[in-house]
C-alpha cells in the first residue's frame, strides 16, 4: 500500500507563488514517477506536471514556464508555482501509479 498525503495549497494573489508538497509513504519504487493533476470547479480532473524516475519533467503547456516539479531522495515531490492566474484555482492531487492523495485546495484570487 501507498500514501499519499499532500500539503502547501492556500489562498494567493494572481501574480503571487505557492509550492505544493507531496509526501509518499508505503511501498515507493524509486524509479517509478510521480505526477500533480488538478481539477477545477465544475471542469474534469486533468494531468498538470510529471517527474519521471530518471528525473525528467514534462509540463502541460498552459503551466509551462511558472510551475516546476520536483522531488527529493524521502519520497517528497514538488510542485513550485510562480506567476499563478485565477485559472490555475482548483483542487492539486498527487499520484504515484495507481494511488492518489486527498488533494490540496489552490485559490489564485484577481
């Protein structure tokens, strides 16, 4: 079994930064990546930002450029988020293969 517990969400003004943390615990294959995912209010949960074992980001392209992930040797991934408009507002989810935290609220106010 896998958790997932993630933290760092808030209330922020457009322009303004927050950095999500996810901590993994549980059987974690180090080589195996982790993602963020959001869902905005009344819109579907859609893929943001992947960390692959080896290192390696990819970005949705409307996040490109403000967030980064990140991870560390303790099983904690990170996502850095700079420049936030009142469209990044929604609820941020980690995941790790099949399993998925509770989710951190973001709120990007104008």
């Amino acid at each position: 079994q896998v958790q997932l517990v993630e933290s760092g969400g808030g209330l922020v003004q457009a322009g303004g930064s927050l950095r999500l943390s996810c901590t993994a615990s549980g059987r974690i294959d180090s080589m195996s990546g982790m993602a963020w995912y959001r869902q905005a209010p009344g819109k579907q949960r859609e893929w943001t930002a992947t960390i692959t074992g080896r290192g390696n980001t990819i970005y949705t392209d409307s996040v490109k450029g403000r967030f980064t992930i990140s991870k560390d040797s303790a099983n904690t991934v990170y996502l850095q988020m700079n420049s936030l408009k009142p469209e990044d507002t929604g609820v941020y989810y980690c995941t790790y293969k099949s399993f998925w935290g509770q989710g951190t609220q973001v709120t990007v106010s104008s």
